[in-house]
C-alpha cells in the first residue's frame, strides 16, 4: 500500500491516519513491515513516529534495532553471491526451496524478524534430518550458504540478542516478545510532550494518588536511587471523538491572535481562550452531532487552554501540592523532567519534553517577564501562575548551558501557614505548637527571628490564627509610597511617569473605596506593572494588586548616591542595603550614612514591539490651523458631501455663494483637494474612512506638504535624538545644531525625506529645516519642547522598542557625547534630560554616573565606565565613524573587572569565604577592607561545585540585577503637606522608583484572614518617596493602635525607630493582648545586638520583650538539601541591668537537637520554672501556683495539634491542615474547654479532648 512519511531532523513520520492496521511496532506485523520497508529507503533516521491520532515514537534503541533488521535484509537480497541457485541444491529440491526462502525473506523478515529467526533454526532442523534419512548432499550447501549465514546474521542483530534467552517462548502469530523490546513514548497530536506509558519491569508501586482528574503513582525501579513519578493526565482518558474535537478546536484557534494586553496578562489570555474553546467546542460537537455534558465541554476546553496558551505537561506537575521543585535539563528532549517531591525528594518522570516545547516555553517567559532570553542575556527569571500552582521560573541557555535551554521551577504556597502544617513538613514539634498556642492566649510580647528566608513571617501568620477570632488584631506593615518618577507598563507598553499621577488617574477614572481614611482601588484594569527584585537578586516586571492615596504630613530625607540618583524618604521608610551576614535587608533613612550601600538595579529588563511609523490623523486635536491637501482628499469629499456640508456649516464656513463669498467653500475644497483639520477630525469621528497613502499635510500659509504617515526609522529617531542635544525651533522650521559631516548626513537626509533642502545658520555650523509643518509635527504632536536647560526625553519614545530607543540615545550622545581616557560621557544642561539618560541606558543594562551641575557652565554630565562599554558600543553607539573606531579599540582593552561595581560585603562575610576557598584573596580584602568586585566574587565562586550550597546566597548576589550604588549624602529638606500614594506589589515588597530600589512590605496574608472570619485591621505606617508627605510614621501608628482598645498588635517586621514604641506596647502588653513581630536575628544576643546598637534601643527596654523564638534555614550532613526548623526558644527575664547574656537573662526553654532533628525541652521549662509561663498561670484561678495543670494545658493543644496531622494523613484529606480547618478547630477547643469547666468546676484535659474528638469526627464526615 502507498504510505505517506516525511523525515524532519532524522525522525521517520508516518502518515497512519487511514491503516486498517494498528499503529504499532509492537502489536502488528504489518506496521512492523511498513517501518523497516521505510528504514530500507532512509538510513540515516534516529527516531520513527506512527502519527495517527496520537503520535507513537519510538527511540533511538528501537528505531536502530529496526535498523538492523533492514541491513539484513539489505544484505541478502542485494548479494547476487548469496541467493545464487546452486546454493538452494540440485534441481529436485531448488525450486521449493527458493519460494519458502524468498517468502521468509520478503515477507517474514520485515513483520516478524524473531519468527523468521526461529524459523530458520527449524528449516536448518529440517534439512539436517532429511539428510540423514536420504543420504543426498543436496542439503548441506542449502544449509551452509544459505541458512546459516542467515541465522548468524540475525543473532548479531541487538533485537535477537536481547530476546535469545527468551526464544523458547516464542510462539508464531504471538508478539509478547516484541513488547518487551519496544517501548513507545505516546502523545496526542495537540501535546508536544512524549509520555512514556509502558512501565519498566519489576516497579514496585510505592504510593498513588489524584490531582483533579490527574492520576500519580510514585514506583522504586530497580537498580536506581531516584524513584518514578508516574503521571498518567486525563488527556490520555479520552474518547476518539473527543480528540477529533480537540483537534479540529485546535486548528481553530491557531488562527486568533491575542492582542499585545492580553499577552501581558496570562490570566486574561486564559480566561478568553477557555470562553473561546467552550463556545468553539460546543460548535463543532453540534456539528458532528456528537452531544456532550457541561461538565466534558468544560474538560475538553481546559485542556484545549493547557496546551494553546498555557504551558501543558508543566501545568499538571505544578498543581500537585507534593512537588517543590521542576527540573528540565539541557539538551531538551533527551532526558525525562525531574521533579522533587516532598514525601519522595528527588524523582524522575515518565514525561520527556521535546525541544519545541522547551522552545515553546522560552517564548512565553519572555513574553510574560518583558525580559530577554538569549546568548547575550543567558538567565531569565521570573514567575508563572497556573491552574492550582504559582511558581518561580529559572530559565538558562546558551552561553551559559551550552547545550541549549533548561529550566527550574520553585513551586510556591499560596494560603497561610498553620501550626499543623508546620508540625508535617517537622519545622517543630506538636510541644512547640502547644506552648506557643497557649503563650498567644497568653497575652505576651514574641519576636519570631531568624535569617532571610528561614520562614519567620510564615510563622507569625501561623501563630496569628492561633488567636481567637472575638479578639480584634491589628496588623501594621510599612509601605512606600511618593510622588516619584518610575518607569511602569500599561498593557504591556512601556512608559515613564509619576506614583501621583499614575494613582490620581487611575483612582479618578475607575473609582474607589474608602477604608479608614484611605481611598482604595483594589483592581487593575490597566494591567500595571513595574520593575521589582525578586529574592533571588534579579529585576523584572510584576502586576500591582492596589492603588492607593491618603493625606499626610511629615519630615523629609533626601538621600543622594554615587551615581547621581536621588531620592527623598521619611526618616522610617525603608530602602535595601546589605547586611552583615550578605543578606539583601531593609534599612531606614535614619540609618543610612553616607559610605554605606543601597540596592539599585543595574538592568530594566523589558521588551517593546517597534512602532513603525506615525499617522498624523491620530493627533488632530493637537494640531490647528493645517490643511490636509492630496487628490484622495477630493474623492472623500465627494463621497461624504452631505457630511462634510454640515459640520463646514458647524463651524461657520460658507457653504453658498453669497455677496461676500463668491464661491462656497466646499467648491474651494474640492477644486484645491484640500480640507481644513478640524473638518477632517469631525469626519473621522463620525467614523468615515480616507485613505492615507497618497494624504499629505500642511500648516496655513505656504508651507510644503508632508505625508501623513513618518518614519520612525533609525534616521527619523536619530534626528530627534540631536535636535535633544543641540536644537531649537525657528519661527518657520526646526534647527539642529550638526558640527560634523555624519550628524549632518542625517538632517539632510530628513530635509531630503520631505522634498527640503536644509540651509546653514549664521552660526556656520547650524542646519535649518524650513517646514513649518516639521515643526507642528515635533512640538506639538511629538511634544518636544523646551529649552537647553528644561527638555526632557517625551514619554511616548520609553514605548518604543529598545532598537527604537537606541537610536534616540545614538542621536544624544552624537551631539553631546564625547569619549575620555577611561569610558564615555555626555554633558547637558537639562537636570531631567539627564536623568532621562541615566534611566533609558538602564534599558540596555548600562549603569551610568550622573555628576553635580558644573558650577562654571551650568551643565550635568553623565559618564559610562569602561565596564560598560561594550554594551555600549553595540546596542547604541555614536553615527560618527572615527568614535565608533575609538570605541572599538577601547573595548578590547576593557578590563574584566570595574572597581566600581563592587558588592560591599562585610569583614565577618569575608573571613567565612576565606575559610571555605582558600584562592579568595583575604589579605586583601579582608585586612585591608578593600571591597570585592562583582566579577571577582563570580569568578571565586566558580571554584565551588554545584553541590557546594554554604555560599548559595552569594551565588546568588554575584550573579543578581542589583548595583551596589555608595550613598554621597543623606539630609533632612524640611517638612511637605499632601497626598501620599502607595500600591501593592505582592510577593516581593518592594518596587523601583528614582531607579533606586524602594520598600513595599505586605507579607502578611490580612485579606485571608478577613476571609477566615477575623476582625483585623491592617495599619500602614507611610512613607515618602519624593516631594510628597507621609501619613503616620512606624512609631506614630503604634502609638496610635495603643488608643485603638483592647487589641492584639502584629508588626509585619521590625526594622527602625518602631522599635521603641513596640516595645513600650510590649511593656504594657497592648492591654493583656499578645504582641508580635518579626525581626533579623540569628540567635537571642544577635537580636538584642540588633534593636540596641542598630536601631537605638535603650538596653532596659529589651527587658519588655517576654519569649523570642529563632528559626533558622540547616543543612543536611551531606550538604544537599536544605531545611527549615525552629532551633530555640528563649524567655527574656527582668532582672538585668546592662548585658542579658552575661547576666543570665536569656532562658531557654526549648533547644533543637540535630542528632533526634527536633525541639527538646529543657529542665527549666519541664521544672515549671519558666517566668513567662508562671506570669500567664498567675491570671488564670484554676492555674496560680498549679503547674501540673498548666503543663497539662499545653500537652492538651499539642495533642490536638498532633491529631489534626494524623487524621489528616490517614484519611488523606491533606486541607484538614489548612486554615479553614485549624482556625475552627481552635476556637472549638476554647468552647468545649470553657463548657467543661463550667460543668464539672475545672479544664478537665481528658474530657476535653474526648469531646473535642467527637466534634473533629463528626466534622471529618
């Protein structure tokens, strides 16, 4: 039969959509036949895949035992030596002989290659016996030159060899054999992934499990270390109509095109495709009369989404709860994803991606980040949201991996902790959970602390739903806020503005809500986005979640860096620096000095379409007095007469003769083809169309016409760039100030583009462009305005493509730029135009230095060290060709290092590196308090192998998007009245503004806990970015939540002068309440190192402070995994004076053992000896003086903790854990506690429980 195939990249397609034979290698001879006939005809093929309605492929190890049967065959039916007649024997036995070979060898051998083997040990079997019963010699050539040869062919074959030891059960017709020898990866067409569904032999099944309609089953293979996650999605479940639908829907969709917002929106995108495909789906099911339930429309439709516009296999991995980390390693489509799963750690799947899809994925992370992936920037970080999962996204490829991309992906939680929770994954004990629950009852002041990333606001969240709901918390968190410039997008277009004017019309345009004073707009119908850090050091794009607006008034900072970049803060707002163990941390204005470091990005990945050209019909508001001329102008008012009758009448023009007017001036319109601006405005608002092609306009007067239609070709925006650096308007056209012939190669060029000769100035080096309709189009549609000292770069050129933008900055730097001994610079007497500059270089990841105004001349100037120069050289650039020579000398003298970009770790940091890489240079940077630079950290680092994880961090910080920015100067500008204006920006806290980088923090999870029922109140103590004023400050607000009532109070972390006033609401204990907080600190002492010297405690008040718990981030012996575990629990007691350390203030109570991996008590709190603990039992009657009871008490909640997680894993019903479960199993706790003691005079821990077991049980059905 004729088969379709094509071979692409080494693959054999066949075409089976209309065999009336499976298709498969394993279970049909036919398909067997028509594959290695295929095979004869291509050698040099690696893969085969049988496309019907799913694509069967088989690998490399199968397509090449396939192979080899096709050589055999190959081999004897082209050696003429081989099937020579007399080898068949005399003439008696020669012909039957030669039809039973020639049918084993063009038949049996191509579909059944075992059975053709067997086969032929049974015809040598044969022969050998009726030789001897003849006697005839006849036999004995057949054998040796026939059938032997043959079979020694075959048993060299890899297919025999493997299945040899097995022959004896062979049977002819059955193909067991073969399914033990090939093993398909199966997809269906719309998928890209190959699904390995054949399990190997011997797997042992470990445990199973669903996700939705998703089956997981984890298996021990034997012989292997890593276990199989085995994942088996309902895609594979479906009907052979539904993949027809699937299909065909597919086909669809293919051909709609997402608009650039809802690209820069995957939840959008999403929600349109999946109405998109249930509409679509519906249609094609009533055309195929095939009928279909709501609920199977809806399967089919999400599936259809899962893999059009959303990231298929991934997905699926990413919505199981079980999975932390996603691994795809390079070189895609040769080695299964990886995952790593939290009963199992390190798994291998039964999922192998295929390059397109690997490139497929690369696509979308661009998209969705706005940050580029290529050779030239080899990492891209940044997030995904999918169906039931969010996680951050580490993408890599060349030159970095030099096979090509890979990809890791870190799973993220997204509900609250819960101390059960904790208690699972054995962050502590159900002990710690029971006397932590009862100290938050307790009413006493707690500090959670411990390093980045050691789960303390994760902890303070759990330990805020141990509170009871009748209680009323307030909750405050410092955020940012300010009238600064920032760079954002908006539906996906880049663009600069102020936080004032981006909240004031936002909040104008689509309302808002007040809530205590603030008005709030909690969506984001524009799809905002701004520039942000990730926790792992690197810049990108991320969606605001609020805007927000309050009046205010306080004291402003302005804090000024190396580079020239400014910004104004209160006193207690907080930007970034680094601590002293080489964290990336919060500092207030109040601790910066000037010397110290601050975060400030050093690339604003983004990326921009390029707009090609301008159409002066979208700015007709903007432009008065202009004439459209053109002979399509008389044809449209022809066609639209009547129209164009009324509004000339509209707006007072004759449109009859009459004594004054001869002529009407329609008929003047139409016998000049022109028409006035306006008239044409009111036209195309009434929706009338005209073609542009041939339109040109002109202002009144004698100007020449220009097309409606320009350029912004590289020329065009070149122009503009030098008209920025050195031009001006005439009173009837637009000067540029060229000095040499390559700049002005370009104003001619423009002057050429529209029919006008550029003439010179009677300076003798100015161009003049003498076209009143250039000028109308630059000033007043292009908005470029001003003078030397006010101009600024237009808004509309940041919504450009970075190609587009360079060549603006090209025109810049033409004009004004000039190369030193060292990098180059620009002057410009412009403050904003300079820091314009600054901030679009930033674009192309070149960090520059802005100097003060030069007193002599009045100008700033920017300068680009050689570090940069590269970057420089080949993403902008000058249009003279003699710099551009200089700057290619320069560049291959460029050093591998900058001393200005440097990462300004501390001495402590220093000695550890020392201690653990002996090529680190200590002497000098250690003794002598040199810093390191950013490539010499990178390049210490290498040394380390990829399972050295002691200096992750600085991994981390050496490869980040962060520059270490020295601050000049820090002063107080007085104090400013006005609106303060804030957003969210969740999950990182913090934003870029003034391109320093800006504290937004929001981590605890208030909008959950509103959903769970809790009267909370969120107090957000506000601070300045610039010219604007703050609200309360922290120590303000704290103060003010004190006069709030009878509240428990949680500060989100502790960083400045909040401090005080926190621990004077601990010293009166917020009116027997709980207090809370989180701080930075590795043990107790650190803690009380911190709040004292750091942030200016005085000593005693530490006294205020009842428990501290630390938590903190271990590692295994081996070094290979990391985890979190609380390590102490310390009470702080009242009789010191000067140093709690050495005068025994610090108690602890519970220790981490690492030899059991839990908290231990210790005999102070077993003893009842605890302070914090006897205080709490003195206010309850039934505790004073009865520790027994109050010991008791606390074993109670650890029980009860304890139960939730062994139910919750017994009956497999893991949301028992979650919030909405353990808030309502505490509080029946305190009403069960509270009816028993009114029943039977005492908190009867026995009874109490036994009831409370009932209420769970019954609650569990």
């Amino acid at each position: 039969m004729a088969v379709d195939y094509e071979i692409v990249d080494n693959t054999l397609r066949i075409n089976c959509l209309n065999w009336v034979v499976a298709p498969s290698i394993e279970d049909s001879a036919a398909a067997m036949g028509v594959v290695i006939e295929r095979l004869l005809e291509a050698r040099n093929v690696l893969r085969v895949v049988l496309v019907e309605r799913r694509e069967i492929e088989y690998g490399f190890e199968e397509t090449r035992m396939l192979q080899e049967i096709a050589e055999v065959y190959r081999s004897v039916v082209s050696s003429e030596d081989f099937i020579r007649m007399e080898n068949f024997g005399c003439a008696k036995h020669a012909p039957k002989r030669f039809s039973e070979f020639r049918f084993l060898i063009s038949e049996v051998l191509r579909k059944d290659p075992i059975g053709a083997y067997v086969k032929i040990g049974l015809m040598i079997r044969s022969a050998e016996r009726e030789s001897r019963i003849s006697g005839d010699d006849c036999f004995k050539a057949y054998v040796e030159k026939i059938l032997l040869p043959l079979k020694s062919m075959l048993e060299r074959t890899q297919m025999i060899k493997r299945i040899k030891d097995k022959i004896k059960l062979f049977k002819f017709g059955d193909r067991s054999l073969y399914r033990m020898l090939f093993y398909p990866l199966i997809r269906p067409t719309f998928m890209l992934t190959r699904f390995i569904l054949t399990l190997p032999k011997d797997a042992i099944l470990l445990d199973k499990y669903k996700i939705g309609a998703t089956d997981v089953e984890i298996y021990k293979l034997p012989g292997k270390v890593k276990y199989l996650y085995y994942i088996l999605p309902e895609e594979f479940k479906l009907t052979q109509d539904m993949y027809d639908l699937i299909e065909r829907a597919r086909q669809y969709l293919a051909a709609h095109k997402p608009t650039e917002a809802e690209l820069a929106d995957p939840r959008r995108v999403r929600d349109l495709f999946f109405s998109i495909s249930r509409d679509l789906i519906k249609d094609l099911a009533k055309m195929s009369k095939l009928y279909l339930t709501e609920e199977e429309v809806d399967k089919l439709a999400n599936i259809l989404v899962r893999y059009t516009v959303g990231f298929g296999v991934l997905e699926l991995l990413l919505a199981d709860d079980k999975i932390q980390d996603v691994y795809v390693n390079s070189p895609i489509g040769y080695s299964p994803i990886y995952v790593f799963h939290s009963d199992f750690e390190e798994c291998e799947t039964n999922l192998i991606p295929t390059k397109d899809e690997g490139e497929s994925w690369a696509t979308r992370f661009r998209l969705y980040s706005g940050r580029p992936l290529d050779e030239a920037n080899p990492v891209l970080d940044t997030e995904i949201v999918v169906p039931g999962g969010r996680a951050r996204v580490a993408a890599i490829t060349r030159t970095l991996s030099p096979e090509g991309l890979a990809f890791a992906f870190r799973r993220h939680r997204e509900k609250s902790w819960t101390f059960p929770l904790f208690m699972k994954v054995k962050m502590f004990n159900p002990l710690y959970a029971g006397l932590m629950s009862f100290i938050a009852d307790g009413g006493k002041a707690v500090l959670i602390a411990g390093g980045r990333g050691a789960g303390k606001t994760s902890l303070l969240s759990a330990l805020m739903l141990e509170i009871m709901r009748k209680f009323r918390i307030l909750v405050q968190q410092d955020s940012v806020t300010g009238d600064c410039e920032l760079l954002i997008t908006r539906n996906g277009k880049l663009e600069r503005t102020t936080v004032g004017e981006l909240v004031d019309n936002l909040l104008l345009k689509y309302g808002y809500k007040v809530e205590n004073g603030r008005e709030i707009l909690d969506k984001n119908p524009e799809n905002i986005r701004v520039f942000t850090v990730d926790k792992h050091g690197k810049v990108r794009l991320a969606s605001v979640s609020k805007f927000i607006r309050h009046k205010v008034s306080k004291n402003i900072f302005e804090v000024e860096t190396r580079t020239g970049k400014k910004i104004k803060v209160t006193e207690d707002h907080s930007l970034f620096s680094l601590s002293k163990d080489g964290k990336l941390q919060p500092i207030s204005a109040k601790e910066i000095k000037v010397g110290s470091y601050l975060a400030t990005p050093r690339i604003l990945p983004v990326e921009s379409e390029k707009v090609e050209k301008l159409n002066v019909l979208e700015f007709l508001e903007k432009l008065k007095d202009v004439y459209f001329v053109g002979s399509t102008v008389r044809s449209f008012i022809l066609a639209h007469k009547q129209s164009v009758k009324e509004i000339a009448k509209e707006l007072g023009y004759a449109i009859h003769k009459t004594d004054k007017y001869p002529k009407s001036a329609i008929s003047c319109w139409l016998r000049n083809s022109i028409l006035p601006s306006e008239v044409l405005r009111r036209m195309l608002a009434k929706g009338c169309k005209i073609c542009t092609s041939l339109l040109k306009f002109k202002v009144k007067g004698n100007s020449k016409p220009m097309p409606v239609e320009i350029s912004l070709d590289q020329d065009f925006l070149s122009f503009i760039g030098l008209w920025l650096a050195g031009g001006c308007y005439a009173k009837n056209g637009v000067i540029v100030s060229a000095v040499d012939e390559d700049t002005r190669e370009i104003v001619h060029k423009i002057g050429k583009r529209f029919g006008i000769k550029p003439r010179l100035c009677n300076d003798g080096f100015s161009l003049i462009i003498g076209s009143t309709a250039l000028k109308a189009i630059m000033r007043d549609v292009l908005e470029l305005n001003g003078d030397a000292y006010t101009k600024r770069i237009p808004d509309w050129i940041f919504k450009l493509s970075k190609e587009q933008i360079s060549h603006v900055l090209k025109g810049l730097f033409s004009r004004n730029g000039y190369i030193t001994n060292c990098g180059v610079a620009i002057t410009l007497a412009s403050f904003g135009l300079i820091k314009d500059v600054q901030t679009a270089l930033l674009l192309f990841g070149v960090v520059s230095r802005v100097n003060r105004m030069n007193k002599k001349d009045k100008a700033y100037s920017c300068g680009i060290s050689q570090k940069f120069l590269q970057t420089f050289y080949e993403k902008i650039g000058f249009l003279q060709k003699e710099r551009m020579e200089r700057l290619a000398e320069m560049c291959e003298r460029v050093p591998t290092h900058d001393t200005t970009d440097v990462i300004p770790l501390t001495a402590e940091v220093k000695e550890e590196i020392s201690k653990l890489l002996p090529n680190f240079n200590y002497q000098d940077y250690g003794k002598r308090g040199q810093n390191i630079s950013r490539e010499n950290l990178a390049q210490v680092l290498e040394s380390l192998g990829p399972n050295d994880c002691e200096l992750d961090e600085l991994k981390d910080l050496a490869n980040s998007d962060i520059f270490w920015d020295e601050v000049r100067s820090v002063k107080c500008v007085g104090k400013l009245n006005g609106y303060v204006y804030d957003f969210s920006v969740p999950e990182t806290e913090n934003f870029v503004c003034e391109n320093i980088l800006a504290h937004n923090t929001l981590e605890l999870p208030i909008d959950q806990f509103r959903q769970l029922g809790y009267n909370i109140e969120s107090l957000k103590s506000r601070s300045v970015i610039t010219r604007v004023e703050t609200e309360l400050s922290p120590d303000e607000a704290l103060r003010t939540a004190l006069r709030l009532g009878d509240s428990v109070l949680i500060v989100g972390e502790v960083r400045s002068v909040e401090s005080t006033v926190l621990f004077e609401a601990m010293r009166i204990g917020a009116l027997a309440n709980l207090v809370a907080g989180t701080i930075h600190g590795e043990s107790a002492y650190g803690v009380f190192d911190r709040v004292v010297h750091d942030l200016g405690l005085a000593p005693t008040s530490f006294k205020a402070l009842d428990l501290l718990t630390i938590c903190n981030m271990l590692r295994s012996p081996d070094g290979l995994h990391r985890f979190r575990r609380v390590t102490e629990v310390t009470e702080i007691r009242k009789r010191w004076k000067e140093d709690p350390l050495e005068e025994g203030a610090f108690v602890t109570l519970m220790e981490y053992s690492a030899k059991e991996d839990t908290l231990k008590p210790t005999d102070t709190l077993l003893n009842g000896e605890s302070e914090v603990l006897n205080e709490i039992a003195k206010r309850v009657r039934e505790w004073h003086g009865a520790w027994d009871l109050v010991w008791e008490n606390i074993l109670l909640r650890a029980k009860i903790k304890q139960t939730m997680v062994d139910y919750a894993q017994q009956l497999n019903r893991p949301e028992v854990l979650e919030a909405e479960w353990v808030v309502p199993a505490n509080e029946m706790f305190h009403s069960i506690s509270e009816e028993v003691l009114r029943e039977v005079g005492s908190v009867d821990s026995k009874l109490v429980y036994e009831r409370w077991l009932k209420w769970f049980k019954d609650a569990l059905r």
